[in-house]
C-alpha cells in the first residue's frame, strides 16, 4: 500500500485521528486568525468606499463567505454522507454529522447579513429576492437534517438516516434553486440591484477572497472539535478514551 | 423471475387499495381536510371576488401539500406496526419496486380524489373554464411528485414517536419547486398565456422522481427496520 493510503487509513482509527487533529487545530487557529485579521483589515479598512452603496457594501466580507460557505458545507455533508453509507467509513459518518448545524449557522448568518444589507438598500429587512429565498430553503434543508440526527436514538442508525436525507437533498438543491430564480423572476420586476461581480476592483476583490479562506478555515476548526467531541461521546466506553481522560 | 415482479406489483397494490376501501372512513379524512382549509380562506381573508380569484390557485395547491402530507404516514405506518413491512424487505423481489406500488396506491387514495373536487373548489373561488382544467393537469402531474418524495420521508421516520413533526420539516422543502410551476401554470393560464413549458417541466420532475425517489426510499425503509 503506498504512504497516502496508508496515512488515510489510519485517519479513520478513532485515537490516531483525535491525537492527529489535536496537534493540528493549534496551527489551523493561528492561521485563521492570521486570515481573518488581514481580511477584515483589507475589507472593512483598506478598501474604498462603493460609488453607490457607499460603506454599506462592505457587508459583504461576511456575507459573501457565508453564503459561500452554507453550500460548501452542504455538499460536504452529503458527500460525506454516501462516504459513509458505501463504504461504512464512521469517520465519515461523523463528518456528516457534525457538519450539519455548522452549515446552518453559516446560512443563517448569511440570511441575517443579507437583511441587514437589505434595509438601507432595498427599504425593507425582507424582500422575496430568489438568492435569499433559496438561503432560506437550505436553512429548512439543514433543519431537516438536524432535526432528524436528534429524533433517533441509535446515533449509527441516525448518521446513515441523515446521509441519505442530505442525499436527496443534494440533488434536489440545484431544482429548487433554479425554480426559485424562475419564480422571482417572473413575479417581480429586477428592481433588485445585483453586486456586478466581474467589475469588483482587486483592492476589495482580494480581502473577500482571503475572509472566504478564512471562513474555510474556521469551518475545518469547528468541524475538528465536533468530530473529536462526537468520537469521544460514542466511544466513551473504549480504552482510549478512558487512557485519554486518566491516563 | 421478473413477471413474478409484476405479480407482486399488483398484488400488492390490490392488497393496499382493498385495506382502505375496507376502511374507507378513514381515506376520506385527508379529502376533507383538503375541502376545509380552503374553505377557511374566504372567511380568513374576505369574501373579495378578485382577491379570491388571485389567491386561488395557491390556496388549492397549498391545501393539497397539507392534505399530502396529513395522508403520507399511511403509505408505511400501519405496516410498520403489524410487521408487514419485514416481510416486504425479505421478499425476494426489489424493495424499490415494492416501495413504488404501496406509493402508487397511496396516490390513488389521496392523489386522484383531490383532482374531483378541485374543479368545484376552483368554481368556490370564482375561477374559470381554462384555468380550471389546468389546474387539474397540473393536480395530476403533481400529486404523484408528493407522493413519491413523501414515501422517502416517512421512509425514514417511520420509526420514530414525533415523526409526524419532522416529516413535515423533511418533505415541504423538497415540495417547493412543483408548488412553484403548478400555481404558475394555473396564473398563467388564467391570464390567457402558454403554460406548455411549466406543465413540460413538472412533468420534468414527476419522471425525475418516479426513477429517483424508490430508491432512498427504499434505502430508507431498510435502515428503519434494521
């Protein structure tokens, strides 16, 4: 077997990945921070103010990410999940699982800056433009997914149950997306004015681009304390546990 | 070995469709609750002849999502309970297949009745000749859409003791995109224009879910059991 297989293969034994993300999450930290610090300092300072929206637009360093991310973090989930489901690989199962109200935060922080951008711009919190239309359907997806992870008590039952939700889910993201585009389009005139994004200068072109890195990092972050949180939970019993809690 | 499939098919399609009409009391229930919420409308919102009209095919097609939902705990629940279901997952024929006649017979309980009433319930609201028989095309490319996407959420409620709340969080969703090209097709057609491409594009999606939705669903139903 050559190294990289080798290497995956002892990721998904539970005590060599908790020691391996261990030593790895202080490294990522500091380099979230790092990407964070530079983002928000090149977006919220640095950059020019919009000709139209003027120092509003600067909303977008984290709603942009967000809304990025609530997708990203939805075909991970899935993805994860079939991982999971064909092969019956648990780390997987666990990323799946725990990625699952991550995504959520990530949709509802995009939902809830993508309203607050919209009040001094379009004149009201809510307009039933297709973008965010389509945020808030995924919101319900990732609801979905939770609520159902949390109903069943066999969590291994649950983890494949919510695999095949986010499958199905998956494909029918791209259908409602589009049908939700159509809808809008068709029952509302283009009163809403839309970033052109191909005309962005670079000066605020790249802290979006280092804040969706860093909202990229922060995912990994979390996703390792929930992953090393889950394992430890459902192998409280085995002996790596009890060696890690009172060694 | 495949026309003992058929066989099976039907059998068990026949065998679903006499369980109800042996209790017919309670296939009618999700009809009636179709019947009420409408007619709740035009006391919530005001006798308006144009406002009613406007609203019509929403309300219609948003009752007929409740009333699908309130009905799709039947296609597996009794099953569940009295362990036919384990003795479906044996048999030696596709799960799918199988999940795919209880969800046909399903439709034809709770689907097909919706589509009688709706053209009086479509009169109720003052709709017109057109626009009425669009709605009940759209009603029967539709319904069987709710059908086959709710056979996958209860396939993996089944199971639970609050599924009922759940289910409702798991399926309206996924029930969003036929809402959409149904209560456009029936505006649309309302005000005179084509509605070719939505009743073509929800015809789109009821062939995408008859190929697609069995199969989750029977997935589904195996890890309930399991």
């Amino acid at each position: 077997m050559n190294p990289v297989m080798k290497w995956i293969h002892l990721l998904g034994s539970p005590p060599y990945f908790y020691r391996f993300s261990g030593k790895l999450l202080p490294w990522l930290s500091v380099l979230c921070i790092i990407l964070f610090v530079w983002g928000l300092y090149g977006g919220l300072v640095q950059a020019p103010a919009d000709y139209q929206q003027s120092d509003a637009f600067r909303i977008i360093y984290v709603h942009v990410p967000s809304a990025w991310m609530s997708l990203f973090v939805y075909v991970t989930m899935a993805v994860a999940g079939a991982i999971g489901i064909i092969w019956h690989v648990k780390m997987a199962e666990i990323v799946c699982v725990t990625s699952a109200p991550i995504g959520a935060v990530f949709t509802f922080l995009a939902l809830l800056t993508g309203s607050i951008w919209g009040k001094p711009m379009w004149g009201t919190w809510w307009v039933w433009d297709a973008r965010l239309t389509s945020e808030l359907i995924l919101l319900f997806l990732y609801f979905g997914v939770m609520a159902l992870y949390r109903a069943i008590e066999d969590k291994r039952m649950a983890a494949r149950a919510v695999a095949i939700l986010a499958l199905v889910g998956l494909v029918n993201i791209p259908i409602i997306h589009y049908s939700v585009e159509w809808w809008s389009t068709l029952h509302q005139g283009p009163t809403v004015t839309k970033f052109d994004k191909p005309s962005m200068d670079a000066s605020m072109l790249i802290p979006l681009l280092v804040m969706a890195l860093a909202f990229q990092l922060y995912y990994c972050i979390v996703l390792l304390l929930r992953m090393r949180t889950e394992l430890v939970n459902r192998e409280r019993n085995s002996k790596w546990v009890n060696d890690l809690v009172s060694p | 070995m495949n026309h003992s499939l058929t066989q099976a098919f039907w059998t068990l399609l026949r065998r679903d469709l006499l369980l109800t009409y042996r209790n017919r009391a309670q296939a009618i229930n999700p009809l009636l609750f179709f019947v009420l919420v409408i007619v709740l409308f035009p006391f919530g919102v005001g006798p308006d002849a144009t406002l009613l009209k406007a609203m019509a095919p929403g309300v219609i097609w948003v009752a007929a999502l409740l009333s699908a939902l309130l009905s799709l705990e039947s296609i597996f629940r009794s099953d569940f309970d009295d362990g036919f279901l384990e003795q479906l997952v044996l048999s030696p024929h596709s799960l799918s297949a199988l999940v795919l006649a209880k969800v046909f017979a399903h439709w034809m309980i709770s689907g097909f009745p919706l589509l009688v009433v709706a053209p009086l319930l479509g009169v109720f609201l003052g709709m017109q000749g057109e626009s009425i028989e669009v709605l009940v095309i759209t009603l029967l490319i539709g319904t069987p859409v709710l059908s086959l996407i709710g056979a996958i959420g209860v396939a993996l409620t089944v199971g639970l003791r609050q599924g009922g709340v759940i289910l409702a969080l798991l399926v309206f969703p996924l029930y969003i995109p036929v809402l959409i090209f149904a209560t456009n097709a029936v505006q649309m057609a309302e005000s005179g224009f084509s509605v070719t491409a939505q009743l073509s594009i929800l015809a789109a999606l009821f062939l995408l879910s008859l190929a697609l939705a069995p199969l989750p669903a029977a997935a589904a139903l195996k890890m309930s059991l399991s």
